[in-house]
C-alpha cells in the first residue's frame, strides 16, 4: 500500500492522522514572525475586533488575545499555506479531487495564560450536506504535553453527534457526562512545528490549558469536499458565490450538494453574547477542564 492510501486507510479508522514535520523550517520560521508580528500590532487592544478575539484569563482577569480570526483573510501567507502541495497532496488523498476553505482560526496559548478547550465535534458548529469536512490543524509552535496539548478520541467520528447544548443554549460543549469517559480512550497530540494534523469534523477532540511557559501557537483551517454544502446555508458562511469560489482550494466548485445520511444536531438556539467557541464554551455549563477539577 503506498503511504497515501496507508494515511488514508488510519484516518478512516481513527478519525485523524498527524504528519511529523511536513512543512520545512524555513516556512515555519516564516509563520512565526508573520504571528508575532500580527500579535504585536493587536497588543493594546482590550476587546475584540474582526481581526482579535481578546478574552480575560479565567484568573488573573487579564485581557489577552486569544485568538486570531480567519488568518487567511489578514495575512496572504496563511492564505498560501492550504495551498502548499505538502497538505494539498494529503487532502487530495482524504477529501478527493475538489476542495473548498471554509473558514480558519489561529488559536494562541499564550506563554501568559490560556483557557481549556472542553471537549467537542466540530460538526456540532457546522453541520453539512456530507462530512467528507475536516480541520487541518498546523503547528507553529512545538506542540508538548504541558503547552496546551491537543486530545483526539479516536474512532469517535463514527459514532453519535453528541449534544452541545446547557441552560437551553448552543454551548460549544459536550456535557461532563460524556466528557468524563474521554480522556481514558482519547491520544495526546504532540509534535514539531510544522507538523500537521487533519482531524475529521465528526471527532471528538479537546486541548489543554498551556501550563508550561512556552507560547502554543496553532492555526486550523475548516476544509471540505467541494460538494459538502453548509446546511446553515451558505448567505450564513460566505458573503458571496465569489468569495465562496475564492476559497476553492484545489479542483472545481460543486453547484450540486450530495446528500449522505449522516446524523446531524443544528447548532442552535445560540446564546445571545457568540464570539467564538471559546465564549461559548466560557457562558454555557458544560464545564469539565474549566472547572478545574479535571487536568
Ligand atoms: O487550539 C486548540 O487547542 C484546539 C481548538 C479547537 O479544537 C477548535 O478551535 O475547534
């Protein structure tokens, strides 16, 4: 079996697969100061904007940027880098020919403190047509067990779309109850910057709080078969049939949805204060790393 098929074959079973160092140094070296300096320019803001999402810690109270919103659009490079063959050539084998951007995120766990990311499916945030719909996660930074290390339950994307829902909301959270069961059976994602993961959209994954001092910095990229259709609609995900084609990764927009049986939750009704997972996951109770009981 050639390694493509091989890669294949472990992410069908699992539900991800992790490509050590795929990306070169000097590309990594590149994202690093491209960050920092983003990061920079936002270090005086106290609320979010359309670029920062800024979050107070959960115990010094201080404001921090937490994360970076769509980096494709703030900066070309994160819009070249899906594009690099290296990942290409691996979406190709897992997605097939026809590959569509949704939309990316750039998480940063700072030296200075980070919250948890509570257990979750990201098909609960973005429900499909199909989901050959996957996160193409990039390490920036060494991804080590105390920095903010990322969870996978594999062979989850195979079973139920769990409820992410508390106090009647859409909370970005599985509750304590299912959560309690995963960190037994769940693998521990380290890695070199420049690795690169790509985890199935059913998955349940989580992270860390970075404990360690060091900066984590990871940018995940929502990608899909050009025929997996939004069921938000797309008016909800794109602002026009353009911009949607000028997300087209490889290959040839689709105009025709296929539509598998695959269970679905739509992700509502929402909160009325939504920023981001990390504020839904902060107001609603399906709390099992935040509360700080669990490590
Ligand atoms: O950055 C992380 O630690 C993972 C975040 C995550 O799972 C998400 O944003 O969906």
């Amino acid at each position: 079996m050639d390694a493509m098929s091989q890669l294949k074959k472990t992410y069908d079973e699992k539900g991800y697969v992790i490509c050590d160092s795929l990306l070169p140094m000097t590309v990594v070296e590149e994202l690093q100061e491209i960050t920092n300096q983003i990061v920079d320019a936002g270090a005086a803001l106290s609320a979010s904007d359309e670029v920062y999402e800024i979050l107070d810690d959960l115990e010094t109270k201080q404001s921090r940027i937490e994360r970076i919103k769509s980096p494709h659009a703030v900066n070309p490079c994160f819009d070249a880098l899906i594009r690099r063959k290296e990942i290409t050539d691996v979406l190709r084998a897992l997605l097939g020919p026809d590959i569509r951007l949704q939309n990316s995120k750039l998480n940063l766990k700072g030296k200075e403190g980070s919250a948890p990311v509570e257990w979750h499916q990201d098909w609960a945030f973005y429900p499909h047509t199909n989901d050959d719909v996957l996160a193409v996660g990039i390490m920036i930074d060494d991804m080590t067990e105390d920095n903010g290390t990322v969870l996978f339950a594999p062979g989850t994307h195979r079973g139920p779309i769990y409820d992410h829902m508390s106090e009647g909301f859409f909370c970005g959270a599985v509750g304590a109850d299912v959560a309690k069961d995963l960190p037994d059976i769940s693998d521990t994602v380290t890695g070199k910057a420049g690795t690169v993961t790509f985890h199935h959209v059913r998955l349940l994954h989580a992270s860390k709080a970075n404990l360690s001092g060091d900066p984590r910095r990871f940018i995940l990229y929502e990608v899909m078969a050009a025929d997996a259709w939004p069921l938000a609609g797309c008016s909800a995900v794109f602002e026009s049939w353009d911009s949607m084609n000028a997300r087209m990764v490889i290959g040839k927009q689709s105009d025709a949805p296929r539509l598998v049986d695959v269970p679905v939750r739509m992700p509502q009704p929402l909160p009325p204060k939504v920023s981001s997972i990390f504020q839904l996951q902060r107001d609603g109770a399906n709390k099992y790393y935040m509360e700080g009981t669990n490590s």
